[in-house]
C-alpha cells in the first residue's frame, strides 16, 4: 500500500513575516517537521519515493546548514498499515513544534498546542493501487493541500515569527544558523565593504550613510544597485515524464542537484531559505563583485541543474524555471515573495525560461519573460555582460524612456536604421555611445523579427525589451544618476 502525506499553510505563513530571518523561519518550521516525520517512518523501513532518504547526511543534524531541505510532501509504500503509527507521529512532531514556539513567547504550552493542532495541516491519504506512486499520489494531495483559517485563535506563531525572540529560540539553534544578513547587507555585497547591520527600525537608514561615507574615503561611488535586493524561486520543469520512467533516479539526481546548489549559493553570498527537490527559495544581490549579476548566478545554477539532472530525463534535456522580483530595500519583503512566486508562475508557464520583475523606489515596475533559449535573451546577456562586466560599453541617460517614447514609430516602422540615425544623432552618440547603441539596435532588430515571425504583439515584445534594457540601467546607474 501506499501513503502520501503533506503540511500546510506554508506560503501563507511566511506571508506573515516581514524581516528575512522570519520568512526564513516561517519556511524553515514546516520543512523541519516534514523531516523529522520522515525520519520517524525511516525507521519502519518504509520505501520512499519522496523525500529522497537513502544518504547518510539526510538526517543528520551536523549537514542540516540552517536551509530548510524537506519538501511540502512524503510519498512512501509499505507492507503494513501504518494509519494509527503516522497519526502518533504527526501528534509528536505537532508536540515538539509547539514546545518550540511556547518556550520562545512563553506561553502556556496547552494554548500553543490547541492552536498548532487548527493551524499547521498535516493531512494523509493512503491506497492500495499505483501504477505511478509519485504522480498519482501527488495529483490526491494537491487536491488536500488547502488552508482554511479558524474562525477564533490567538496566532501563537505570528508572535512566535519576531526577529529579536527568532535569534534567541530553539529553532536557530536547532538550525544552526549562525546568522541570518539584513537585506541591505546583502544588496549591498559588490561594494565590498564590510558593515554589520544591527537590524533595528532604523539601521538600514543608518548603515546606508556608513556605507557612503566609506565608500567616500574609498575613493568608490555608490551605485544604485546596492539598494536592490533579489527574492529568487525556482522549479523544475517537465519532471512527470522522467519520474514516470525511474522516481528513485529522479529523486537521487535531484539530491545532488540540491548539495551542488547549496554549494553555489554560499559561494555567491545568498540567503537560502528552502532547496528542497527541484524547488527552491533564496535573496541575492542584483549586482555582485567582480561585476556579476543575479543573471550569472542563475545561470550557473541552471548548469548545474541540467548536469545533475540529464541521466534522470533520459532523451529529453533538463531544465529550470526561475522567477525574480527585484525590490529597493524598503519594499515589504512579503510583497516581493509574492511577486517571485507569480514570476515564477509566469516563467513555468513557458518552461525553461525566467520570468523577472522590477520595481523602483519610485514606485515604476516592469517584467520580461524570456526563455533561457531564446537569441534575444543571449544579447540581453552579452549586453549586460558588456555594460556590467566588461564596462566597454555605454549607454545615453533616459536612453530606455527615449526608445519607450519612440515606440510608436519603432512599431511601424521597418527601418531601425533610420530611426536611431535621426533620434541619436549627436556627436556623442557616435562616439561614446556608438557599441551601446549598436548593441540595443540589434536587440530590438531581435524582437521585430520575432514578431514578424511568431505573430506575437509588439506591445508584449517591446515591454521585455523595455524592461530588460531598463535592468541594465538600474544595474549601471550611479545614486545620484
């Protein structure tokens, strides 16, 4: 027989948070409670088909990092009927979660379990038959994965959920996360400048005027980037047709996948909430040292996803899906969590592709949506790369809004030529701007193609070029630019 099991309200509880310690714990609980049930039924020498359980580090408490590793699901065959023994277990782990939360808001343990035992779903199905244990049972639970909230409770976890009582509760140490960086400690990594954030109200405030004041004595300029931060999720795409072929294959590969990116995302300097499977949650910076982008670092982890993954599709190529929302610093981080979700929406909705969305302090936003595969994609980046990285090439100020202003005659007309000979035609646009120039040119020749081609609007086709150029320049953009 077989037993699918799944937790919830994940999302909507990390939707509570607002500082990423919280968001953080707020994921990292649920992940910890699926791990610790699945270590109660390893020991009934149940077969597992999700999680994946066969290496020595999985449960153990040394190689846990403080990322949270256990997905939202078990999905595990056995010989016996273990009804009444995972009832015991999901009543222990309830338990434990509940001591957690009561010994750090000290509350009456009896009210905290009253209310872990309404909030926190942990619901199972079991059935005799499958001919394909993971997506069948998967499609059941998708169907139990909902949250309904109680009419009258006190919200014992939302107390629980404070920066200042996370840092001191028994579930960091039982993480054993040393330390969890503001977001302006992160967005601000490729100034290379070292300033603790004490993480009160106003310190982002007051770390930024230390931030300009060394970067002054450095002779370094303060650049805008340095007060944007990345909320990244990722997915895999098209998984049902290889765990259709070999779900214990698919499960080890992406077990490797998971310790190789979790090697990345320290070595990059990222927050990590979840990488659990083919999912995966983590902050970034936009721009890096050595003038890397949040782009690189994605696509270093797409490498890895398809190397760890290519026996496990067989024929097919593997590939990953990733949304991102960019956000100044003071955006609500639950905001942005929501926005990286619906990018991601949006990206898988178009497989192998990246779906990223930008909001200013000025309250404008914009998004593309691009597959990893396409050619306008590879000149974004080469552009990007040029402009960032390279530094070899340069753009006009505004140049996005000017092209944006243009788009009606863009739209109708067949000769760019023309257009960027007579709306940049200053000395300065044929010498400091000419390789920038060029480079956008063909970009937008890229797109006007596409659309001649696939039938596509301009209107949705200029709103990626907009937007992609408009990133370059946030990346590039000095303060007070």
């Amino acid at each position: 027989m077989y037993y699918g099991i799944t937790i919830s309200p994940i999302f909507e509880t990390m939707s509570l948070s607002r500082k990423m310690i919280e968001i953080w714990a707020a994921s990292y609980i649920f992940s910890y409670a699926m791990k610790n049930l699945s270590e109660k039924l390893y020991k009934k020498n149940v077969n597992f088909f999700v999680p994946y359980v066969e290496d020595e580090e999985v449960f153990s408490k040394e190689k846990d990092s403080g990322i949270g590793k256990f997905p939202d699901r078990i999905i595990i065959e056995t010989q016996t009927d273990l009804d009444g023994y995972i009832d015991r277990c999901i009543n222990d782990v309830k338990e434990e979660l509940a001591e957690i939360v009561s010994g750090t808001i000290d509350e009456n343990i009896d009210n905290v379990k009253t209310f872990i035992n309404s909030y926190i779903r942990i619901s199972y199905i079991k059935t005799y038959k499958c001919n394909n244990p993971v997506e069948e049972i998967s499609g059941y639970l998708n169907n139990l994965d909902y949250f309904n909230v109680p009419i009258k409770y006190n919200d014992y976890l939302q107390q629980f959920l404070v920066r200042e009582r996370l840092f001191a509760s028994k579930l960091k140490k039982i993480a054993g996360l040393k330390r969890f960086e503001s977001i302006a400690e992160i967005a601000s990594r490729a100034s290379g400048i070292k300033i603790k954030d004490k993480g009160s109200a106003d310190s982002e405030d007051d770390y930024y005027a230390k931030l300009k004041s060394k970067l002054k004595e450095a002779d370094k300029e303060f650049l805008k980037a340095y007060k944007y931060i990345a909320t990244v999720h990722a997915d895999g795409d098209n998984l049902g047709e290889a765990v259709r072929k070999n779900s214990s294959k698919v499960s080890k590969s992406l077990f490797e996948f998971d310790k190789a990116a979790e090697e990345i995302l320290n070595k990059w300097g990222c927050n990590t909430v979840f990488l659990g499977g083919d999912d995966m949650l983590f902050f970034s910076p936009i721009l890096f040292e050595k003038e890397n982008t949040v782009l690189d670092l994605i696509e270093e982890l797409r490498k890895a996803y398809e190397e760890k993954l290519k026996s496990a599709y067989g024929d097919e190529k593997p590939s990953i899906s990733f949304g991102i929302s960019i956000t100044y610093y003071k955006y609500p981080l639950s905001e942005a969590l929501k926005s990286s979700r619906s990018a991601l929406g949006k990206a898988k909705s178009k497989k192998n592709a990246i779906c990223a969305t930008i909001r200013k302090h000025s309250g404008q936003s914009f998004e593309f949506t691009e597959s990893f595969d396409s050619r306008a994609y590879s000149k974004f980046r080469e552009i990007m790369g040029e402009a960032i990285g390279k530094k070899c090439i340069e753009f006009p100020k505004s140049l996005h809004h000017k092209l944006n202003d243009l788009s009606s005659v863009i739209k109708h007309s067949d000769n760019l030529d023309a257009i960027f000979e007579n709306f940049f035609n200053e000395d300065e646009h044929k010498a400091k701007f000419k390789e920038g120039l060029q480079s956008i040119k063909e970009l937008l020749e890229i797109y006007k193609n596409e659309q001649k081609k696939n039938g596509k609007t301009f209107e949705e086709l200029f709103n990626n070029f907009f937007s992609m150029i408009s990133m370059i320049k946030l990346l590039e953009g000095r303060e007070n630019e």
